[in-house]
C-alpha cells in the first residue's frame, strides 16, 4: 500500500515509500507524532566541547530518539532510510543491490562504525539508525573492529567493486582508488566520498552515547575525522537520509545540519587572538627610578592595558606591541613642533610574563629634555605574527630636564621615591589639570574636595600649596616666575611637570 503526503519536507520522500499494510497504522501515527519535534534554533555559542555535546545530547537525543529495536532498525534502512533509486549502497564500496523490507538483504548487512564488540552489542546503541549503515558482508569482515583511519597506500588491501558492480579485493592498487576503501591488519580506511558521512555518524554516537564504548579515541582520533568532515562535506543523500530517520526513529544527527557544530563540539580552542580585536586602553606613563629605589631616572615607562579596568596582557597572549611617538611642543620655548618625525619602537615582546608596560630612555636619539611628546601603541597576538589590533587613544608625556650627556635626570630632593613606587602622571583619571603650559590661571579638576597641592621648582624649594574646595578649582600662579615646575597632589603621590610662561 503506497502512502501519500503533502507535507512540503518529507512529502516527496514519503510518497514514494512502500509499508506492509500491517505496520501503515503505526507509521501514519508516528509522522504525526514527529511532525514538531527535532529541533529548528541554532545550537548555543556561548557552550562548547563537553558542555555543548551534553546540550546536544540533552536537546537532540533525550526526548526525541525512539528505539525500534535491532530487527526494525534494519528493516527501515534497507527498505527506507537507505534507499535512492530503489537501491542500498554499501558504506565502504560502491556496490548496490535491491532496497527490500527485511532484515538480512544478502550479501548485505549492518555495519556498526562503533564496533558492537564495544558495546557488548547493547541497546539501544546497536539500532540506532544514525550509527548504522549497510555494507556487503565482506567489507564489513575487512573493516572487522579495527579503528578507522590513513591507511598507506603501498600496504594496502583495496575494497571495491570491478566493472559489472560485483564486489571484489585486490592488494594491487587500482586506477579509481577514491572509489575504493583501503584496510591493513589493525586499520581501515572508508573510501574518499564516505568519510564526512563516517567522522559525522561517529561524531554523533559517542556526542550521544559517551560513556558506553569507551573514548572515541579507540575508534578514530577526532584530527583526522574532523578531516574527513571538512574534505567530505554534507551531500543531498547525507540530508535526505537524516530526515528520513528521523521519521522512523524521531531524532536527527545535528553534525549533518550544522557544519561549524563539529569543530565547536569536539576540537574547539579559545580564540586567543580576538582580544587584539580592540585597542590598548587605560595608557598611563610614570618615572622611576632605575633600579628601584636607588637608582637613576633614565626614562619615561609608558603603560596600557588590554581591558579595564588595568588587565594586563597575559603570557598566553603572546603580544607583541609597536609604541609610537612623536614631538608636538618645546616646552622650554612654549611653541609646537610641527610637522616632526614619528618614531616607532616596533614589535617589542616580553615572552612568559605580563606585558602592560615599556620603557622609553632618554638615551635614545629621538628624545629630548623638556619635550612634549604624543605617544600611542597597537599590540597583535602570534607575537606579531597574527591579528593587530587598532592604534590606541593618543596620550601625552612630557620628558623632564634631563642631562643630555648622561641621560639622567636628578629630581628634586623631597620627592620621596622610596614610598612612592612611581613617580607617576597626575592626568590619570582620577585628577586633571590644566592648561599645560600656563600664563596665569591652572585649573585641577578632582573627584573630591580637600586635596592638598603643591607646586616645587625644580631644586625642591616649596613656591605654593593649598587644599582643593570644590571638585574644580582654579588656582593662580601668575606670581611665578617663567620656567618648570613640579606640581603634586600630596594625598595621591601623583605628580606632573608644568611649565609657566
């Protein structure tokens, strides 16, 4: 009796399909049962490896697969699952006989790519359909229980069919050996058009079952199916023959419905690179001395971050940064630089350790005493080799006035290094003052009042002080004479050169 259905999916597969009288009733009332199941959503991003396979399991497998038993399940692959043409085709060769309802379609039979040795032939892992596919017998004593992979050509056994369709062996390695399976004592090797359809079924048992047949490593190693996955893709017969169990069996394989599913399930690694996706934030400089305490100032120490709030980059970030700078104002003089070259310290790595911070000497040629200067930096993960990130914000830094001979600059005798680890930038987000240079009026920006401030020349002699009342104030330095200074915050340690016209 031949069923008929207007259903758009499965409709075309069903019209064409012959059921014994006896099994329609069951049949007609299982499409109906199946017609909302299975699954339409794309599987979750945020989940990966085990946690997504449990999902899958969870999603896909748990209230959807019916078991038909061992019998059933092979009655619906030869007649229905596997047909095309009214023909079954052997998974390891390209033999093909009579699609018939029966359990035993001589010289076919029911290859398991999880050997059932593995298992103890237990159900419902022996008749689940997706883990099935039929074979000529002599194939699949070939195939045995060996795991499934490269086999050498040169030490190979081949397994085909000769001109007439008939199966046949042959240690001579034919013409058309991608139309051929391969095997050696202990390996096997599915031909080319069938191993995407092999890693895929595999992928799914033990994503379905994955504590019954010991590690799918015994079967295959996942590099090489997912191998087979990617240079054998999903082909109409492979969508035809998942939709039709799930009419039978109610589930469907999802690593035929989704192709990125097998890397994200089984081999997926964190994209290490995509945090150089942004740019470096949160740039400070500071000076200090070298090495700490008692050392010399030699030095600008230029920082930043990969994220806030101070998230340095890890060793496992393997960057690599180009800090650039350039001159834009003579700070002695009071007028920009115009037009000035830019100086760029390229591809600089600090290999197994946090890498947030880099030094810009003094000694350098393209630095001088009593210069303001941009800087900014990008930094790309492969220590240079893979993605770069964007420049970052551009930030200032004024050098002090050093002693360009030994390029060394001496500060004043009451900045107390010992108790202050850095000699750092008072523009650093938690104060701002401003204009640098000024004439007369210097504003400090704060977010709280009652700061104490004091403005040092350069030999340590105190010339103003006072305490913020406001969360701005303007502050008059009009009785200063021309030159540097240095301003601090005592409360904070942080500290700026100012420059006064």
């Amino acid at each position: 009796m031949k069923v008929a259905f207007n259903d758009k999916k499965y409709g075309a597969l069903l019209s064409n399909v012959f059921f014994p009288t006896m099994r329609l009733r069951h049949y007609l009332l299982l499409w109906i049962a199946l017609l909302p199941a299975g699954y339409s959503a794309q599987y979750p991003s945020s989940i990966h490896l085990s946690e997504l396979r449990a999902w899958l399991k969870d999603k896909t497998y748990d209230n959807e697969f019916s078991n038909l038993g061992y019998d059933e399940a092979r009655r619906q692959m030869y007649s229905f699952t596997d047909e095309v043409g009214g023909k079954i085709q052997c998974i390891y060769t390209d033999f093909e006989q009579n699609a018939v309802y029966t359990t035993f379609p001589n010289p076919m039979n029911a290859e398991h790519l999880v050997p059932q040795s593995f298992f103890n032939s237990q159900e419902p892992m022996r008749a689940d359909l997706h883990a099935l596919r039929p074979s000529h017998q002599s194939a699949n004593s070939a195939r045995a229980n060996f795991p499934l992979g490269e086999v050498p050509d040169a030490s190979a056994k081949w397994h085909g069919v000769d001109g007439s369709g008939s199966y046949f062996s042959t240690f001579n390695e034919p013409s058309d050996n991608s139309d051929f399976s391969e095997g050696l004592v202990g390996l096997f090797e599915p031909q080319e058009d069938r191993k995407g359809d092999v890693a895929r079924q595999l992928m799914y048992f033990y994503t379905m079952y994955p504590t019954v047949a010991g590690p799918l490593s015994d079967v295959a190693d996942i590099n090489e199916l997912y191998d087979w996955h990617v240079n054998d893709p999903v082909d109409l017969l492979e969508q035809q023959r998942n939709d039709r169990i799930e009419i039978v069996q109610g589930n469907r394989n999802p690593f035929i419905d989704y192709e990125s599913l097998a890397y994200d399930a089984w081999l997926w690694e964190e994209d290490l690179c995509s945090v150089f996706e942004t740019e470096p934030v949160d740039l400070t400089k500071s000076f200090q001395p070298v090495p700490y305490p008692n050392g010399v100032i030699d030095r600008v120490q230029v920082k930043w971050y990969k994220q806030y709030p101070e998230v340095k980059y890890a060793p496992e970030d393997n960057a690599a940064c180009d800090i650039q700078f350039w001159p834009i104002r003579d700070l002695v003089l009071n007028i920009p630089i115009v037009n000035a070259d830019t100086s760029l310290i390229p591809q600089r790595t600090k290999p197994g350790q946090d890498f947030f911070k880099w030094p810009i000497k003094f000694q350098r040629p393209d630095v001088y005493p009593n210069i303001r200067y941009n800087w900014r930096v990008r930094c790309a993960c492969d220590e240079g080799a893979g993605l770069m990130s964007p420049w970052s914000a551009i930030k200032i830094f004024n050098t002090p006035d050093f002693d360009p001979n030994t390029n060394i600059y001496t500060p004043p005798e009451n900045i107390d290094f010992e108790n202050n680890d850095e000699f750092k930038s008072l523009n650093s987000g938690q104060l701002r003052l401003y204009p640098n240079p000024v004439d007369e009026s210097l504003i400090l920006q704060s977010q709280t009042s009652g700061l104490q401030w004091s403005i040092f020349d350069l030999t340590g002699r105190l010339m103003l002080s006072g305490n913020t009342t406001s969360e701005q104030m303007v502050l008059d330095v009009g009785i200063l004479d021309p030159g540097h200074y240095i301003f601090r915050v005592e409360s904070t340690g942080l500290t700026e050169f100012l420059l006064v016209n």
